[in-house]
C-alpha cells in the first residue's frame, strides 16, 4: 500500500445497508496500519449512509464497532412491517423513530459545531437537500448557522430517503437526492478551499458502496414501453452523477492524491435488504483489500500502482 501523505480526507458514498461493506473495509484498514480510522483521518464528508460512518469516524469510533453497529440496526431500521408491505398506499416504508433513537444514542448531545477548534482532530461535513430553499446544504462545523445543529439531526437528515423515511422537519432528505451521492469533489474542497491543506501533502480516499450490475441490451431496449423507462433512467442518473464527481476532483484538483475505490457487485442489492448482510460483509472484505493493495476504480480510468495484483475472488 502506497503511503498516504501528511492530511488525509475520506469521502463516502450514500447507499442505506451497503455501508456495512465500507465498515467491513475500514476496519481491514485499521488493521493493517494498526491505527483507528479517528487517528487516520483529519477531514471526514459524508452523504447518506456515508454520513453516519463519517459522523463516527469524526466522534472516535473504530471501524470494527461501527461494522457491529450496522449489523444490530439493520432489523430496527428496516423492518419487515405492514407499512412496507402495502407501500406505496402509504406515505413512507419505513418510521423514523428506530434510526433516530439509534442516532442519539451514539452521537448524544453532540454538536456539529463541537467539531471545528484548535483542539479538534477531524473537520466533519455532511450534506442533505433541503426542500424549501431546493438546494443541497453542506452542513459543515465551522459555518454558523450548523454550530448548533445537533450531530444526530444532521446525520438523519443525511439519510432520509424520500419514500423510505418521514421527511425531517418537513424540509431536510438525503443529500444523495441532489448530485452528490458521492461527496468525494466536497471533500477535495473543503480540504483545499477551506481548510487550506497543500494538495501536494494530502490523500483523498473515496469510497463507493457498490455498482449494481446494470445493463440494457439492445434487444430489450427495442421492446421497452415508457413506464418501463423509470427505473432504468433513475439508475442513469445517479450512477452518471456519482462518476461525475469523480472527474471533477481529477480534473480540478490534478495535485491531489486522489484513490477511489468501488466494487462491482454480481447481484442487485437494494439499500434496504437486510437479509444481505453476509453477502455485503464479503463484498466488504474484497474492498478493503483493494484499498491496502491499491486497487483503484478501473472504470474512473484511474492509473492501477500495482497491475499484478489480482483478487482471486473478483
């Protein structure tokens, strides 16, 4: 593994139960270096799911606890309910009520603010959109109209889905809604732009929670009706966006020490699927191997450091 430099980010993906296999892979990373993700990373951003493996990064928790975490909440937070059942006839799947009492529970009366000073070890931004104003919000520690805004609200925020959850106060939903799923150009600014980091002593790694197996072939595209384009678009969109930002951040920040690592998944695993836990925890592993052996997201067109390395299992 080729060393990081002297300031080190982490951006990571939104993708609901999927983040257990970015815990899975930091936690393979804490092992090999023999340090917490805390004393690893100075600058944390999350979207979604990201949000909360960036809100414990930030609060000094270890990747292994935040693994175990995932693997508790999964059937609270997603459970096989009526309300599920008979979706859409009603408002959301999912109460909020589960994942909010989980969210205080680990971040308490914490404040957003309580991450930015000069005894703080790691800057912490989460985004969310915001509906009324119908822009993404960078909820950052050092802006003061988010000092106050408590950890868990920001977070929750963060990972409202529309449909999936209520929406927070009516106002806040994921901030994957927007176009950044993947907060990866977030986090290249806010380290050169706000926190002055020199690009040419800084690390970005970029996490993904997964590519699904996606594929239109001809012969179906010549049979589909336009109700049957919904899904297929929606997967273009956010998939288009996601790879976006990744060229952003090559293109603009061309100093920075840019590692972006995703895994393609064989199957589709839905953000919500519980039952796929052990499949995500193997997806897990793979990808922290690809992060201790430098293996980078081949479909970015990101150079590979070591070619002769090859994960018998992918």
């Amino acid at each position: 593994m080729k060393p990081f430099r002297r300031n080190v980010a982490i951006a990571i993906d939104g993708g609901g139960i999927r983040g257990l296999m970015v815990t899975q892979a930091l936690s393979m990373l804490e092992n090999y270096l023999q340090r917490s993700v805390h004393d690893i990373f100075r600058l944390v951003v999350g979207t979604s799911t990201g949000s909360i493996i960036s809100a414990g990064i930030a609060s000094g928790m270890t990747a292994g606890k935040m693994t175990q975490l995932y693997r508790n909440l999964g059937e609270s937070v997603f459970p096989d309910s009526l309300r599920k059942r008979v979706f859409p006839l009603t408002r959301y799947r999912y109460p909020a009520q589960p994942l909010e009492r989980a969210l205080r529970s680990h971040f308490g009366e914490m404040k957003m603010g309580d991450f930015w000073g000069p005894y703080v070890r790691t800057d912490l931004v989460i985004t969310t959109y915001d509906l009324e104003e119908n822009r993404t919000r960078f909820v950052k520690p050092w802006k003061v109209e988010y000092a106050d805004w408590p950890v868990a609200k920001a977070v929750q925020a963060s990972c409202t889905v529309p449909t999936y959850f209520p929406i927070v106060e009516n106002r806040f939903i994921d901030g994957g809604v927007g176009s950044y799923g993947n907060p990866c150009y977030i986090a290249a600014y806010e380290a050169k732009e706000c926190l002055n980091w020199d690009l040419s002593e800084t690390t970005l790694i970029s996490i993904g929670t997964g590519r699904e197996p996606y594929s239109l072939k001809s012969d179906r595209v010549r049979r589909m009706w336009g109700w049957q384009w919904i899904g297929p678009a929606l997967g273009v969109f956010t998939q288009s966006a996601f790879d976006q930002q990744v060229h952003l951040v090559n293109t603009y920040f061309p100093q920075l020490d840019f590692r972006r690592f995703q895994v393609n998944l064989r199957e589709k695993i839905e953000m919500d699927d519980i039952s796929q836990m052990d499949r995500l925890l193997a997806y897990g592993s793979r990808l922290g191997r690809m992060i201790i052996n430098d293996q980078f997201d081949q479909s970015q067109g990101i150079v590979i450091k070591h070619p002769a390395y090859f994960c018998t299992d992918q």
